[in-house]
C-alpha cells in the first residue's frame, strides 16, 4: 500500500529563498517520503493544493509495476482522473502489457473548477518540442496559442535525480532563457524530487512524471501540449517507453481544469525536421543529447539527429549547434550506423529506417565503406537486440549500468 497525505505549500528560505513548494508525505513500506514540486514564488498561487493528482499520477507506474493499492487520505483528487485512471488507463495497462498490475486508488474526489488560463508546452529545445511550439504560436484558433513554456527536473536531466540532475536542470534553464523571452511567453520552471522516490527508468515513466508537474500547476494550464516521440500508427503498450500510449494517456490525465493534448503523433521524426529546419530560430538552439548540457558528438541521438538533417540537405544550418565537420569526417561509419539500426529489430528501427529511405527519395548515395561497415555493426547490434529480450540479462545489464545511482527497485520489464 501507497499513503499519499494531503498535499500543503511550504515557503522555502535561506539559499532557496524565492521558491515554493507544493508537498505531500508519502508512506511505503513503512517509510515516509517527502515529495515535492518547487517553482518561483512568481507560480506559487497556482500550485494545487487542494487536490492529489499530480502525485497520485507521478507514483502510478510504481505503484502499478510493484503491485502497491493507493490510498489518498484527507484530499480529494479529481473527478475525471478518479473516473478515467479507474474504468480506462489501469484496467488496459494491467491487461495488455506484462509490466503492470491491476491495483486500485481510494480516495475522495472532487470536480470544482479553477480559473485557469495559460497554454502550455514542454521546451527541450528537441525536434519533438520545438515542431510542437512552432505549430502552436500563431494559429488562428488564438486560445490554444501557446503563451507559456515549461521545463521539468522530473526525469529527462536524470532518470533518477539527485544533484547531477538538478544541475542539469539550471544550466538548461540557463541555455534557453533568452530565447523564452525573445518569443514573449513565459517560463515556468519545476524542480522536483520524484525522480528519487520513483527511481524507475524516465524511458518507461516520462509521460506519468511530466504530467505530474503539470498537474502541480492546474490553476495556471487550461491547455498543456504533450510533444509525442512516436505516430499513431505506432500506438502499442510497450512498457519500455510511455510514448507509444500517450494518446491514452493525455486523455486519462485530463481534469475539470487542464486538458492535455498529444501534438505531433501525425507527423514522422524525419518530417518534424523538415518542418522545424525552416525556421532560422532552431539554428542556433537545437539540442537533442540526453547525456551532455550541450550536444555531444557520438550518442546515438547526434548521429541519428545529424543524418536526418543530412537526408534533407539541411546539415549546414546546424553548424553552430553540432559539429558538421566531424559528422563528414565519419560520414561513412555515421551512416554504417544508420543502416545497422534500421534493421535490428528495435523500436529505435523506426527514427532509422525514416532516415534511410529520405535519403533514397532524395537521392542520396550511401557510400560503399558505409555498407560494409555496417556488416559487423548489424551483426553487433542485432545480438544486443536479442540479448535484450532476456529477462535475466536486461536486469543484470540494469543493475551494472545503474548501480552508481542507488536504484532501489529493479524495474526491469
């Protein structure tokens, strides 16, 4: 059983003078963790106090995948998400993946309305969040104009947090903040400490955590945009990445006052680029690496990101954000790469595979040292395809990767 207790706003002071959070104490297994979501004094008057949503939906795949009843005690939580986590998100998450488990949430509900008022989105500066941004800023349909940009410590600046994530966190803050003010939207930032009481990978979690802050600050979202990483045509309940299901989960997540929406599940990667490498904008800001504050050089993500600019000829725009040179220095194991991935079976195939055939349709030669190349490096990455669907390897694998981190659950599906 998980206890969440009734969510109250504490004033911080002393270094983080300036910063309130919205708290709840949560019991497992006997313990009592401290959760919060921080943010400037400036959004305190919107945190939500009044209801439990945003914790009960940051903890619901721990407490789905380790099979913990939730019991909210002297809070309600909404009407909607009581309704529609109860009779849709649990029920078909505990059916059609192997992952999750059926359990059930006690608690009160309530469905009175806030005056919220502001559109939202995620900013990463990513192609996902900025094809979504570019979409939403000058339609016709003017109260779904986006008026505020978010940035969340819940997961992507460390699945598991800590003081290296909230470090990222800052530095990020740092990089895209002239650029929010440019734009003339707001910046809405959450810190948080979910990351370290969850401790499952952000990969399987990022929707439920993501929305989590949002629903922190449900006074202030009327609209909240949830950049999607895969097309509809891919919607599956792969416990591996929450993304495949985010059409469901946008819908579950809804209350009386936000209304999320998946943007961009239309559209491939490939064409995301297409659309955002118009814009002079993205030139200078593009960032896509998981690992580094700014891109990095070799994790898949660069390469992936670099040959999908390269198959629509769009490379040189790019040149003050990646390093073209070195990416056409090692054009051919770049490519080798691509090609590799495209076939192993993965549901990474996918980013791959759009990449290769742009190339063709734009008449792209890959280079005969890249195919051989990929030779060994399909042999490679096929094994590790396969050694991927044993149960007892991708633990251990886990375990070796994230021992440094403390990870106390072995959230290996």
């Amino acid at each position: 059983m998980i206890t969440i207790n009734k969510p109250y706003l504490q004033q911080q002071t002393g270094e983080n003078a300036g910063y309130t959070r919205l708290c709840s104490d949560i019991q497992l297994d006997g313990e009592v963790h401290n959760i919060w979501y921080e943010v400037e004094n400036e959004y305190a008057q919107y945190l939500c106090f009044e209801r439990a949503d945003a914790f009960l939906i940051g903890i619901l795949p721990l407490a789905m995948a380790f099979k913990h009843d939730i019991k909210i005690v002297d809070c309600p939580i909404s009407e909607r998400i009581f309704w529609q986590t109860k009779n849709m998100l649990i029920p078909a998450l505990a059916k059609y993946s192997d992952y999750y488990s059926l359990i059930s949430v006690e608690s009160e509900i309530d469905n009175t309305e806030f005056d919220s008022y502001a559109v939202g989105t995620g900013f990463s500066a990513g192609v996902d969040s900025f094809y979504t941004l570019l979409k939403n800023c000058k339609e016709k349909t003017h109260s779904f104009n986006i008026t505020h940009l978010a940035f969340f410590n819940v997961g992507a600046c460390g699945s598991y947090g800590g003081k290296h994530a909230e470090q990222r966190f800052h530095k990020r803050i740092s990089l895209y903040q002239d650029f929010v003010g440019e734009l003339g939207v707001k910046f809405v930032k959450v810190n948080s400490n979910i990351s370290e009481f969850v401790m499952m990978s952000y990969n399987f979690t990022h929707s439920f955590r993501s929305m989590s802050a949002v629903l922190a600050l449900q006074k202030l979202f009327k609209v909240y945009y949830y950049s999607a990483d895969y097309t509809l045509k891919e919607f599956c309940f792969s416990p591996y990445d929450s993304s495949f299901y985010d059409l469901l989960n946008t819908q579950c997540f809804t209350t009386e006052n936000t209304r999320f929406y998946t943007t961009g599940a239309v559209e491939t990667r490939v064409e995301k680029l297409e659309y955002i490498s118009q814009y002079p904008e993205t030139y200078g800001l593009l960032n896509v690496c998981n690992t580094n504050d700014e891109n990095c050089r070799t994790c898949e993500k660069f390469i992936r990101t670099m040959a999908g600019l390269y198959s629509i000829n769009a490379l040189e725009k790019y040149d003050k954000v990646f390093d073209v040179p070195y990416f056409k220095q090692h054009l051919s194991h770049n490519l080798a790469f691509v090609l590799s991935k495209s076939k192993d079976g993965t549901v990474e195939a996918l980013y791959f595979k759009e990449i290769v055939d742009k190339m063709k349709e734009n008449g792209i030669k890959i280079p005969f040292a890249a195919r051989l190349k990929a030779i060994p490096l399909s042999v490679k990455f096929k094994a590790i395809a396969i050694a991927r669907k044993n149960k007892k390897l991708r633990k251990w694998w886990h375990q070796r990767i994230n021992k440094k981190d403390g990870v106390r659950f072995a959230d290996v599906p």
